[in-house]
C-alpha cells in the first residue's frame, strides 16, 4: 500500500503514475476522501479543546461556591454532555473514514517507472528486442495440446473427472520434461547466478498475501482455505518484518512452487490447452535489495531469466509493458514471450 505521506507530499508524481495508468480517476477519490477525513479529524480535535477547557472553567466555579457559580456550572454539564456527544460522533466518523482511506489507498496501484509508456491496455506495449530466428516448417505445425493429446501425454478428460475443467494430467516422457526444465532451471540459477534455493510453504496467511499486493486487489482471482489461509506461495514474505543489514543484501531466491489461480471469467481461445490453467507449476526469481541497487538487480534478474529460453534456443522477445498493462503491484514489468509456431505469434 501507498504510503499516506508520500501520497500527500507528491501530489504531482501521485497524478501522473495513475494517469499512466489510465487510472487517474483514483488521484481525486483518494483527496477527496483524505480530506472528508482531515476534516474530521480537525472537527474532533475542536471538540476535545472546548471539552477540556469547559472542564477547567466547571472547576473554577465549583471553587467559589457560590449559588450563581453552581448554577454556572450546571450549564457547563449541560455543554460539556452535548460536546461529548458530538465528540463521539466525530471520532467515530473519522475513524470510519480512515478505514475506507486506507481501504481506498490499498486498491492503489504502485507507481510505475519513468521508462513505461503510458496506455490503457496492451497496445502501446513496446517490443525492446527479439532474440532466436524463428522456425520454418514445411508443413502446418501442431498446437501443443493437440501434440500432448497425439502422444497421450497431456490428459485434460481425466483431469477434468478428477477436479473440473482447466486441469491437466501430465504423463510419462512429458511429466518427466517438466520435472527436468524445473531442475534445469533451478540448477543454473543456483549454480550460475548464485541464487538460494528455497522451498517454502503452499499455504500463508492473510499479512503475507497482502504484503506483495494480491490482497485486496485480486481477491476473487485466489483460492482461500476455511481456515483463512490462502493457497499463494509467497518468497518475498521471508524477509517481512525484518531488518536486514544492508551488507547482508542482495538476496536473491529462486524456488520451484505450484500456483493457483480461479481464472474467474477467462474463456476463449485464449484459455485452450495448458493457458490459463487454476494450477500450474513455475520457477521463480525473487531479489531483495536497496531502491539504489534495485536497477541492477533487476536487470541481473532479467539476465537470468533469458539466459534459460537462450540454453533452450526458444525464441523471444522482450516487451516493456504499459501502464495500463502492468501488475498491480509492479513499477516495470518486462515479459518475455516465446514464440509459438502453430499460433503464429509471441505468447
């Protein structure tokens, strides 16, 4: 979540990354309700200074003892019992306001670098390069679920009986690929890029969620247990609430971990074979560092990452994506999409 001091004293940065991200609309809904919650909390901190100083004048009075001091005093109660009413009032509502504020600031999302073009959807999305000479076929070349299906390696009616649609069951020499590129993968950033392999739980809590951006923003999009934990592999949680000494960073972490994902409202061709499944397996590649060295390690992460389609001679390319098309929680996002013969086009 956007920090409320940042927001307030960059107002003008504040602007321009939700305009980049063809969300500025959000730039008025966030002052207009910071200052609907300033408001009250001034009006609260007039109250409680009358309270008070009615308080002092009450005690003054019940001193002197006199009968036009008590009856003074009588109409001091009578103030002093509107004003704490009012008061109560007034703190509830600016309490109320605060949690719809930050309710608000958490659906913010992040500022993107000054290097992402402006945009709305993926459109104005920029090709930085492409790597690899595309393959020429004398003939039409097989999507790969229809390879899979040919092979009876790649079994989606089984794992439909098994768990509904948008599940596979992978068999034989293709459930053994898998497992190879996972330890393939694993290997060279380990070995190469000196990455710490780490395998940490399926299952977290509702902070550690929240902590990397999926909460609330993506709610509907994750699977939550009855017992309010949320299947969602988070690296990045390790080192929450911590303080790290600056000489013990970069840390880089790299595991292999399932994902799950409801995919709620994808259809389409675009959901066809293994696209868009709710589980699926990934390597990942997490860096913890300083803002000073955040370019670099960014840039030694890309590296890392390409170098794995570059053993595997798959071409691709590198798109520097919009505002418009960026995570909610990124400030750059790179993809790098893989050429896909049977579709004709970069995935």
């Amino acid at each position: 979540m956007l920090d409320l001091k940042w927001v307030r004293e960059n107002q003008v940065a504040f602007r321009e990354g939700l305009e980049k991200r063809a969300a500025g609309a959000l730039f008025e809904s966030v002052f207009s309700l910071h200052q609907a919650w300033r408001e009250r909390v001034s009006r609260t901190q007039e109250l409680q200074e009358q309270k008070n100083r009615l308080a002092q004048t009450a005690d003054v009075k019940r001193v002197t003892g006199t009968s036009e001091s008590e009856s003074k005093v009588e109409e001091l109660v009578a103030s002093a019992t509107k004003i704490r009413q009012e008061l109560a009032l007034a703190a509830q509502t600016s309490s109320q306001l605060k949690e719809q504020l930050d309710a608000l600031l958490a659906s913010v999302p992040n500022m993107p670098a000054s290097d992402v073009p402006s945009g709305s959807n993926e459109f104005p999305n920029v090709e930085i390069k492409a790597w690899g000479e595309k393959p020429a076929f004398s003939y039409p070349p097989q999507s790969h679920d229809a390879l899979g299906k040919h092979l009876h390696q790649m079994d989606f009616e089984t794992a439909a009986r098994m768990s509904g649609s948008r599940f596979v069951v992978l068999k034989g020499a293709l459930a053994r690929l898998e497992r190879a590129l996972a330890n393939f993968m694993l290997d060279i950033h380990t070995q190469e890029f000196g990455y710490l392999e780490v395998s940490p739980p399926y299952l977290v809590n509702e902070s550690a969620v929240c902590g990397v951006g999926q909460l609330p923003k993506f709610a509907d999009d994750l699977f939550k247990t009855t017992d309010g934990r949320w299947l969602e592999v988070s690296v990045t949680s390790m080192v929450a609430g911590q303080i790290l000494r600056e000489e013990e960073l970069p840390l880089r972490y790299t595991a292999y971990t399932p994902c799950f994902r409801s995919e709620a409202g994808a259809a389409g061709s675009d959901t066809r074979g293994m696209v868009r499944l709710h589980q699926f397996s990934k390597v990942e590649l997490v860096h913890i560092t300083t803002p000073q060295k955040s370019e670099a390690e960014y840039e030694s992460l890309c590296t890392a990452a390409e170098t794995i389609l570059q053993r595997l001679n798959l071409p691709y390319r590198t798109v520097l994506l919009c505002g418009g098309d960026l995570g909610f929680s990124a400030r750059r996002t790179r993809d790098l999409e893989v050429w896909l013969p049977a579709q004709e086009k970069y995935r």
